[in-house]
C-alpha cells in the first residue's frame, strides 16, 4: 500500500511541484493524468513545471495623500 502511495506521488510529481511553486496546477493535473504515462510526456510536464518562473507579484504602496490645497 505504501508503495502504491508514492508511485502515485512520484507520478503526480509535476502537479505537485507546480502547484507548490504557487502556478495554476489544474492543467498540468489534466495533462499528467492524460499524457504521463508515456514517460516523455511525463518528462516535458517535469521540465515545464521546474523551468517556469515563479509568479511575481507586484504590491503597491500607498502613495502621498493629494490635497488640492499643497502647492508644489
């Protein structure tokens, strides 16, 4: 039973790596369901899921409260 368990995590390896670097995991799910059996697919979803950069989100800081009453 335990091995079942990670055969089936090492086959969900680029779901997984995918969705723990924050990317939407829902396609490469489908397409490792789909098309990791045949080793090359499963190998091409392993690349795009570690060559892919990281998202890269932008915060906006709170700029400088305009008053039509400060003179510049």
């Amino acid at each position: 039973m335990v091995t079942l368990a990670i055969l089936t995590a090492i086959y969900f390896l680029p779901t997984i790596i995918r969705a723990h670097r924050g990317h939407g995991a829902a396609v490469t799910f489908v397409l490792n369901l789909l098309f990791g059996w045949t080793g090359i697919g499963w190998l091409a979803l392993l690349l795009w899921s570690l060559l892919a950069p990281p998202p890269c989100y932008f915060v906006t800081m709170p700029g400088y409260y305009y008053s039509p009453y400060w003179r510049r």
